[in-house]
C-alpha cells in the first residue's frame, strides 16, 4: 500500500513519539533500534525535517523530536510528505493510464478500496498508534458471556 520509505518514515515518527526522552533522538539510536542503514534514514529524517514534521538539532546530545503532538500529525501526511505521487494512487495492474475515461478491469473495486484507505491514513494519527488497543473479533460474534 505505501513504499518502504514511507513505512520507515512512519516507523521513525513512531519511535520518537514513544520514546519522549528529555531530549532529542539521535538518528544513530533511531537506525539501531530500527534496524535501518543509517545514511538511508537520515535522508528520509531530513525530508521530514523540512516539511516541518520534526526538529532536528545538531551536535552532542542532538537528533529529532516531534514538532507537533503525535496526535495531531496523520499517518496521510507521513506518507505525502515521503510519497506525494503516492502508490495506492497507481493502477494496480501497471498501467500508465488508469481513469474513470480509460478504466482497467479492476479500476471501480480499487477505487472503493482506495478511498477507504486514504479516509484510514488521514483520520489515524500517530498518537492513536502509541494507544494501546483492544483485540478486535472482527466478523465473529464474541463467544463470551
């Protein structure tokens, strides 16, 4: 649904949104907990740095904090920020022209599984994801009484 960047992006808000240290976090602490190459990470850091999602300071003690609450940034603007084209956007059987004028045989069903998609991404905050949740019986009615 959202490319690997856009993923470690997320991942990376996450982490920093968990882990609300006095100061900032380091991207050597967020490519090692991560498990992520640190030149890579850094670039993506960077580009959410100037898109205004996070601060960065340099120097000792230096690294990247949230400028925002994590409950007022959506997952949606992450993944615009890292993917404006966005791959949920493409035609999902590869073609260059995919439109309501010149639809693919599964354009109409993306489309509905795309809206829903997109609604998810921009009503779902990074701080609902730091939320604990209930496990979900999706579908099954609970046997519990």
């Amino acid at each position: 649904m959202i490319s690997k960047t856009a993923s470690n992006a997320l991942r990376a808000l996450l982490y920093i949104a968990e882990h609300r240290a006095p100061g900032p976090v380091s991207a050597s602490v967020l490519a090692r907990e991560l498990d992520l190459p640190q030149n890579y990470l850094s670039k993506t850091l960077y580009r959410l740095v100037q898109d205004g999602l996070l601060q960065a300071t340099r120097g000792r003690g230096g690294g990247y904090l949230l400028t925002t609450p994590a409950s007022e940034v959506s997952l949606g603007r992450v993944v615009d920020v890292i993917d404006p084209d966005g791959a949920q956007r493409r035609c999902l059987l590869g073609r260059p022209e995919c439109s309501e004028s010149s639809p693919c045989a599964i354009h109409g069903h993306w489309c509905d599984v795309r809206e829903a998609i997109d609604r998810f991404f921009a009503e779902t905050t990074v701080g609902d994801l730091l939320r604990p949740s209930a496990p979900e019986h999706r579908g099954r009615p609970s046997t519990h009484t």
